[in-house]
C-alpha cells in the first residue's frame, strides 16, 4: 500500500511551536478505487485551548463523535484515512478545521466559508 502525504501537512511542520504531526491518506496502488473522502463533520471550525506536550489526534475523516478529535470512527467509516496526530511545544489557542477539507490541515483556513462545503448535507448523529 502506498502512503501520500498532502504538501499542507509537511508545510504545517515549520508552523511555530509544532513539533511533530503525522496524518495520512491511504491510497492502494492497486486498487482502481478512488482514495476516501472525508465527510463534512461541520461548517465551521471549533476553538480549543492546545496544551504544551500532549499528543493530540485530529479527525481528518468527519466521522468521530468527539470532534474536532479522533474516536477511532475512521476504522469503520473510512479506513483509508487516519487521523493526524500532533505536538505542540507551547500551549496555545487554535481554530481546528471542521469542515475536514483545509489545506493546512489541522487548522481553519476558512475553506468551511466556499458553497460547496455551505451546501454539503452533514452526517447525520445518532
């Protein structure tokens, strides 16, 4: 299986204070099945305090029920993407992406504001 890794998550590593960061898409080689799309989780992105140290693991694929963070829905829902997992060195406050189709993925960059995420229908919660 081939690992692709989107150019936003390497340029997210000389961001301030990141440490490490590690998230994928999975794409089969051999498979003529185009790659996962993440759903939409939500048009707009959640604010949340980041603390020095502790990993965090962002849901890249829409489906957890603890977003913006990962619960291990992807297994499921969308096995070929994985969370994307992350340090800071400085604790901080932050704007995580919720409609899941940043390019700077963990963070906002306001992509939630284009038509097609405003008229994207959410997934339904249980």
């Amino acid at each position: 299986m081939a690992l692709h890794r989107p150019a936003a998550l390497v340029a997210l590593m000389s961001g301030r204070g990141a440490r490490t960061l590690r998230g994928q898409i999975r794409k089969s080689s051999e498979s003529s099945t185009p790659p996962a799309r993440p759903a939409i989780a939500a048009k707009h992105p959640y604010q949340v305090d980041l603390e020095a140290g502790k990993l965090y693991a962002w849901c890249a694929c829409g489906h957890s029920k603890k977003q913006p963070f990962c619960d291990g829905s992807h297994k499921k829902a969308t096995p070929g993407i994985t969370p994307l997992r992350f340090k800071l060195d400085e604790p901080k406050t932050a704007w995580l992406c919720g409609c899941k189709h940043t390019q700077s993925p963990p963070y906002c960059d306001s992509t939630h504001k284009e038509e097609f995420i405003q008229k994207a229908e959410l997934p339904k919660q249980p």
